[in-house]
C-alpha cells in the first residue's frame, strides 16, 4: 500500500499530466494531412529511380517540415506521390520513424500530364491485370511497407483508353482490398470517373475526386459530392485562400462539409536542384487557412472526415 507521501505525488502528477493533456489538445488538436508530397520526380517513367537522389540529404530537409506540423498536432499524412513519379516507401518510413508522423505510401499509377509517368506494361495491361499488381503491393508491401490507399491520375475529359483503365484496375483493387482510390483528375474528369465507378457498382465514398478547387462550377462539386464520392480542394496556399474558403463555405451551405476534403498538396524535394529547390513547408494550413473558417469545422475537415474516408 503506498503511503501518503508516495498518495500526495501520484495525486500532484496525474493532475499535472492531466492538465498538460488539456492544454496540449486544446493549443493542437490532432490532425490528418490527406494529400502532401515529400519527393516527386517529373522525369518520366523511364527515367524516374532513386539513384537521382541522396535519401539522406531529402531526409535531412524533410524531417524539420514534418516535425513542425508533428508540434501543430498532425498525426498523419498522405503521402501522395505515385509510383514511377518518386513514390519511395523506404524514405517515408525512415521518416515515419524519426518524426512521429505517420506517413502513408499508396499503390495505384498515373495517367495524368499526358501518359509520360505510365510505364510500358500499363499501356498494355488489362485492368484486371493491373489490379493484380496492386494488389500484390497491398499483401505483400512495397520495399516493407503496406500502401494504405490507392492513388491513380487521370487527364482532362473526355478521359482516354488509359485513363478508364487505371479507374477500372483502382475499383478492382479497392473491392478486393478496402482501400480509397484518390484519383487526381483532369479537367472536367470527375463526372465521367463518377459513371464508370457507378457502371461498376462501386461504393462512391470509397473515391476521392482529387483536384475538385480546378472545377469553377460549384453545381459539379455538389453533385459529386450528392452521389456519395469525396470532394477534395487541393492546393491551399497564399494565393488562394479566398476560393478554398469559398469552396469549403458553400458545401457547408449545402448540408455538404461531411463529403469534402482538403490539401495543399505541397512540399516536396526537387531533383536536381540545389538542396531540393523550394521545398514549402506543410503548416500554412494550420496558420493562416483554419483560422478564416469557422472553427466548428476544423475537427471535421482535418480528422473527422480524412478518417472517414480513408
Ligand atoms: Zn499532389
């Protein structure tokens, strides 16, 4: 039995500790960063390899940016790079490691900016074949990691041979394995994904129409939203806080906030350049968007709804 000195200490550091947890969920509350990128590579899919880069110099310029949105209360982030454009699962999960965040890799390929980041076998593959490497990626992992989402591109519509392909292989990957598709998407793209997943019987809100901030037309994002998909407004940044705050103020209008997402879909190590080039950090989402809406959203919009659907 403890005696009344030991009594009196517990008491004093379970109070503390529970203060501390009070004021650290109330300065930070935690968060979950859906689509941000660490490392992109444009080259092309022929040439794309990490033996353009120094893992440990994108390491050193990468951890202080995560460690400051660790501090802001994020507890996860998307990492969204897909394979062939600097997807590197051995990176991220140094990083995971080192920071705290947990990063999530995907599985899933990229049509978009006109085929250059598909690799020769995509071309002729059939979905169901593309599926089974996917797949495979997800029971086996990728260099020890397991992706946690699928994540494909498609281009402008009317959307090419390619590109219903990789939405097919997506929706068969995602029936045999749970995971989201988040498909970043080409202008006017979202209703024509939106009638194949549908042709399929596929479930909408396992999808995710990334790239939703390009489409002007806010009639679209409801409807999206209406048939059950996830409506995400990348890009957030200096320049663009007014259209996102309006993005995100007319869904809710709609009875619609619990369907919508939100990014800056920033970051990232530049091959080639000099210390990776501009590399923008992840807080300004924290700093200078939350703070323009109303605050009863934030818990949604960065935990409620990135849990939900992914
Ligand atoms: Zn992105």
């Amino acid at each position: 039995m403890p005696n009344g000195r030991e009594t009196s200490h517990r008491t004093r550091r379970n109070l503390l500790a529970a203060g501390l947890g009070t004021l650290v969920s109330c300065a930070a509350p935690r968060s979950i960063l859906v689509h941000e990128h660490i490392f992109v590579d444009f080259a092309g899919a022929e040439i794309a390899s990490p033996s353009r880069y120094n893992r440990d110099e994108v390491f050193a310029t990468a951890k202080p940016k995560l460690d400051a949105i660790k501090k802001l209360g994020c507890i996860r982030l998307l990492e969204c790079t897909p394979n062939f454009l600097g997807r590197d699962p051995i990176l991220l999960a140094r990083l995971s490691q080192s920071t705290g965040v947990d990063i999530w890799t995907n599985t899933g390929l990229y049509a978009a900016n006109r085929y250059r980041h598909l690799p020769a076998y995509a071309k002729v593959e059939s979905a169901l074949e593309l599926s089974r490497r996917w797949i495979s990626e997800w029971r086996n992992g990728i260099d020890g990691t397991k992706p946690r989402f699928i994540r494909i591109g498609v281009n402008e519509a009317p959307l090419g041979e390619w590109d219903r392909k990789l939405v097919e292989a997506a929706a068969i990957t995602s029936q045999e394995t749970g995971l989201t598709i988040a498909s970043h998407t080409g202008r006017g793209a979202a209703p024509e994904q939106v009638e194949i997943l549908r042709k399929l019987k596929f479930p909408l809100e396992k999808f995710v129409w990334v790239h939703a901030q390009n489409e002007k037309n806010h009639k679209i994002h409801e409807d999206v939203a209406r048939a059950g998909a996830w409506v995400e407004f990348d890009g957030i940044g200096p320049k663009s806080l007014d259209w996102h705050k309006q993005c995100v103020e007319h869904m809710a209008k709609a009875g619609l906030l619990h369907k919508v997402l939100i990014s800056q879909d920033t970051g990232w190590w530049h091959v080639g350049e000099p210390n990776g080039g501009s590399y923008r950090d992840y807080d300004p989402i924290y700093k200078d968007f939350m703070p323009l809406i109303n605050k009863n959203w934030w818990q949604q919009l960065l935990w409620d709804n990135p849990n939900r659907a992914f």
